[in-house]
C-alpha cells in the first residue's frame, strides 16, 4: 500500500511541476498557414521561451 501511495505522490509532484514549468518558463505553440515559411513550416511544434525578454532585450 505504501509503494502505490508513494507512486501517486510522484505523480502528482511532477504534474505540479510540469504545470509551473508551462505557466512561467515555456510554451508550445503550433504553426498554423504558411506565413512564416520557409523558416517555419505548417503544422510545426514550437518550445517559446517565457523568460527570455525578461531577463534583457532581444539581439537583433
């Protein structure tokens, strides 16, 4: 009965933690259209960083 208890709490911490990591730090985003090809095509999976304007403007 422990080890299952033990199991869930796993569980349930690393839920918290995904659900932390997606609010503050990064995102997934979907491409949808062609508007941004050939650097990123349609139906592509984006990581965006949450923190990066936060910590200094952007270098162009």
């Amino acid at each position: 009965m422990e080890t299952i208890k033990d199991i869930i709490e796993v569980i349930v911490v690393a839920f918290l933690i995904a659900l932390v990591v997606r609010g503050l730090i990064v995102e997934t985003f979907v491409v949808h259209g062609p508007s941004m090809e050939p650097t990123l095509m349609d139906g592509e999976r984006l990581l965006v960083s949450k923190t990066a304007y936060k910590l200094g403007k952007p270098k162009r």
